[in-house]
C-alpha cells in the first residue's frame, strides 16, 4: 500500500496544548476542546497508543478497542500526532482534520503544503501546490480554505476515499447511497456483511436461508477468500463496517430544503431562469417565488424598515435622506447546489459541536441571540441553537446574480462597505441598513436575503474597533461572525460580518422600489 506523508507536530508540543479533560480551565480554543472531548483518554490521563494493524485489524474484543485507537475513531488523529505515527486515512473529513491541526476548520497553504505529496498520492492527476492552483482552491479569496473547498478539490481529483459525513447526515443521506470501503486502493463499493464460516463446512446439511445468510460453506466466494471473523461488523472486503462510509458525493451528499423545487434526483424548474441540473446532479436555479412567498418578504421589509441615516447612506447615495419605504416588486429563490452543500455541512458541523458542548463537556454553551429582527422570517427552516438567522445585504443587481452563481468573494470584501470591523461579507438585520449599499438600477434596488450562520457570536460594542483583531478572532479562534452594536454607539444599526463563505448562504434576490425620500429625525 501507500505510505502517508504525515504533519507530524512533536508529541510534547502537542501534548502541551492537550492536557487530560479533567481540566476544565485549561489553556485552549473551544473548538480544540470538543475535538479533544470525544478522546478516549487512558486512566492516567494520556492519550491511547495507535494499533498496529491500523485498517488490518479484525480484533473486536472490547477491552482492545478501549485500549488501542484505530482509524475510524474519532481521537485516532490526536493519538496518531502524540504518538508520532503516520496516520492511516479512511475519509476526506479525515484527511482536512489531519491539515486542520487545530481544529478550527481552516487550512492554510502552509499547512496544506506539508501534506500535499499525501493528497497527490491518493488522487489522480494531482499538481503541484502553485500560486494558481491555491487561488483556485481558495475560491473565495479569503486566505485559507475550508472543508468544503477541500472537499471539492479532492472530490474532482478522484481522491479514492469517501467524503465521511455519516454522523453528520446519516449513513443514507441520499437514496441509493451506499456504504464505500474507506481503506485505500481496496475496491470495495459497498459493505456486505462478510458471512461467518460454517463449522460443519462440507458436511452441513442445513438449507434455512436464514442460516445460509449468516454462515459461508464450501464452493461460496468468502469461503477461500476471506481471512478472519465474520459477523454484521465485517464487509465481505476484508474491512469493518466502521471503515465504510456514504459513496455519496456532490449534490447527493447533503439534504435539501423539502420547499425547493430543485433537488438531487428531483430534477429542475422549467419554468426557473438559470442553469438546470448537469450530469453530475449539481444544479443552478433561479426560481420565482410565489404569491405567498413575495407577501412574506414584503411583510419582513416593513417590519425591519427603520428611518434612521448613517454616514454610509450619504457616502454612497450622496445624501442623507431616506425613503420613506420600501415596496418589493419581484424577487427569485436561488437554488444552487454548490453553494449549499457549503453552507448544509458547516451549518451541521456547527450544530454537532453545540451538542458536544452541552452533553460532553462541563462549560455554559456560547449564547443564543433571539433579538435578531429577522428571526421571524421562514421560522422552523432556521437551527435557533447555533444562531441561524436570515439577513440582508445590500448590492447591485448583476453583483447579486454574480454572488448566487459564484458565491461571496471575500478577497472583494469592504470596496463597497468599508472595513469597520475587518474584510468580510456585511449584513444586516434592518433593510434600511442593507439599502445604504444597494445601488439603484434601471428605477429598482436589489438586496440578498440570506440565510446566515452566526454560531459563536463575537460581539462588538467599541466606537473604533480593531479590524485586525475581530478578523483574527473569527478566522484563527472560536468566533463564527462579528455583531457589531452601532445602535449601542451611535444609535443607528447592529451589522453582521462573516470571514468565510460556508458561514452564509444567499438565498433569495429581491428587487424592489424605494418610496419618496424626506429627512428624518436623525438627519445630522
């Protein structure tokens, strides 16, 4: 087999930053902490050795696996770097944590670099790791790459392992999707419980399909190939059932909303503008909405509609007047199978670590934010728990096409909004405030509604914040998106900044007509 090239940081580095979870106040990022909480640590507090046989091993004795770690563990990466052994990988989501080092959902091209000549070996057709093909990787220009980029990348090299996503989604996330062997260059496409040998062999006389389903006999295709136990736990291939995963991949790998018309194997929109669904299943949809839908909207227009002026209204308008309101005139649902499996992953990665948080580990999760003015919009389609909301950002007409066909570009962020809080995607709660960037068009303005995900919420009430420190604490610790509070320092509005693509989701195009304009009470 292949040998792995491995990112070996030493053992004692390592162990530095992972003291034993019976040290509740210990030195270390919340997301480090969940990854480690799922460790079976040994009674003295230190991490389990690696088994030998790694994929190999056919051992089921229960006090082995307690003892040893194997590949499909979830601490097996952790026990790998402390023990100093190259890691033996039986999934895509296994290959990025070995990258994401430190568990914050991000790669580097650094980081990358160390593993690149492993992630050659495994695909087909692999380059070098050049300036061009780290900017095609980090398709939203913001400097790192996240699972998801990883996973597109790897999956179009044919890396020959499954995504492993089966905690997340579920074994059966698609129909038709099988359980694939995970252990490299093993051919297996689908796990098939590997048949126990009758002790009567020849000599059996038992007919009984349920003893025929359970036992091989002579003349049966395991019978000479097989080496070790059988049982439900065992694939014909060779390989524990914990070594397969989904086959599923692309726009198969991740669940849709039930109120799109589009999903995987539903097929697209006749009536829809846009790119119907390709041979590989992934689709682009621009759907009108409906009747109900657009009196929704108008509804959450009205509802979010504040007079009040900022410095940007007359910045990029030329002056401080505001509408007196806002009337939607058309509007479409973008139903893009990229963007969304982006957004679905990190939306249940997000949503595994809140309940690791409340079940595994002895802290208070971080806070949920129910005075979010957009909360009421499409209740029951947002995960309150990990601050999921829908948000506005204002645009222009053909940018807002560009974003829900290419997504956010991050390396953009701030030529229109400025950089107040850091180099992100703006948004915000009031339509008023989203206006202040929407350029009017041909008598229309534009806005995205989008679903957003706030999990760990950096809040920021500071008149003159430090952009640079807000956009390290999102992108290199345990923030998921920056609030800032303008109501709190000059009364005017909350924005919303998110520094990485998976975190936000543009859903709906709406165009609409400002009302007459008049100088409101906060008119300077």
């Amino acid at each position: 087999r292949l040998q792995p090239l491995a990112l070996k940081p030493s053992a004692e580095v390592f162990l530095n930053r992972s003291k034993t979870r019976k040290d509740a106040k210990w030195n270390m990022s919340m997301r480090s902490r969940i990854r480690r909480s799922t460790s079976k640590l040994s009674s003295d507090g230190s991490f389990r050795p690696v088994c030998k046989h790694g994929v190999k091993c056919y051992r089921r004795n229960p006090e082995h696996l307690k003892q040893e770690a194997h590949p499909a563990d979830e601490d097996y990466l952790d026990c790998c770097r402390v023990g100093n052994v190259d890691p033996e990988f039986v999934s895509i989501r296994k290959m990025f944590e070995w990258v994401d080092e430190d568990a914050h959902g991000k790669a580097t091209r650094e980081n990358l670099a160390k593993v690149w000549p492993l992630i050659q070996s495994y695909g087909e057709g692999v380059p070098d790791l050049t300036d061009d093909l780290w900017n095609t990787l980090d398709d939203d220009g913001n400097g790192h790459i996240n699972f998801s980029e990883f996973a597109e990348f790897t999956t179009l090299k044919k890396v020959d392992l499954p995504l492993g996503l089966d905690d997340l989604f579920g074994e059966t996330n698609s129909a038709g999707a099988s359980l694939r062997c995970g252990v490299l260059n093993c051919d297996c496409e689908n796990f098939v419980m590997r048949r126990a040998r009758c002790k009567y062999g020849a000599d059996c006389y038992q007919k009984a399909e349920e003893h025929r389903a359970r036992f091989c006999h002579p003349g049966d295709e395991e019978w000479d190939k097989r080496e070790g136990p059988g049982g439900s736990e065992m694939c014909r291939c060779g390989h524990k059932k914990k070594l397969h995963a989904s086959s599923a991949c692309g726009a198969a790998a991740v669940p849709y909303p039930d109120y799109w018309t589009c999903s995987y194997g539903k097929g697209s929109s006749s009536s829809a503008s846009g790119a119907a669904g390709d041979a590989t299943g992934e689709f682009l949809e621009m759907v009108p909405v409906d009747d109900e839908t657009m009196a929704k909207l108008q509804a959450l227009v009205d509802s979010t509609y504040s007079d009040v002026t900022t410095r940007d209204r007359q910045r990029h308008s030329g002056s401080w007047m505001v509408p007196r309101d806002f009337t939607v005139h058309e509007a479409w649902r973008v139903e893009n199978s990229k963007l969304w499996r982006k957004y679905c992953v990190r939306k249940a990665i997000l949503a595994d670590e809140r309940r690791i948080l409340c079940e595994s580990l002895d802290e208070t999760p971080y806070e949920v934010r129910r005075d979010v003015k957009t909360m009421d919009w499409a209740q029951g389609c947002c995960n309150a728990d990990i601050n999921e909301w829908y948000l506005w950002h204002g645009t222009s007409g053909s940018a807002a096409q560009n974003i829900c066909r290419t997504d956010f570009k991050m390396c953009l962020a701030g030529s229109a909004t400025g950089t107040l809080y850091g180099r992100g995607a703006y948004l915000a709660e009031s339509i008023t405030k989203a206006d202040e960037y929407s350029k009017a068009e041909e008598g229309f303005n534009t806005v995205l509604l989008c679903r957003v995900l706030g999990g760990n919420v950096r809040y920021c009430d500071e008149r003159a914040p430090d952009p640079d420190a807000l956009t390290r604490d999102c992108v290199e610790g345990d923030y998921d998106l920056i609030l800032g509070d303008r109501i709190k320092t000059s009364g005017t509005y909350r924005e919303f900044i998110v520094f990485d693509t998976e975190n936000v989701y543009p859903e709906y195009i709406v165009k609409y007509k400002r009302g007459e304009v008049f100088k409101s009470p906060s008119h300077p």
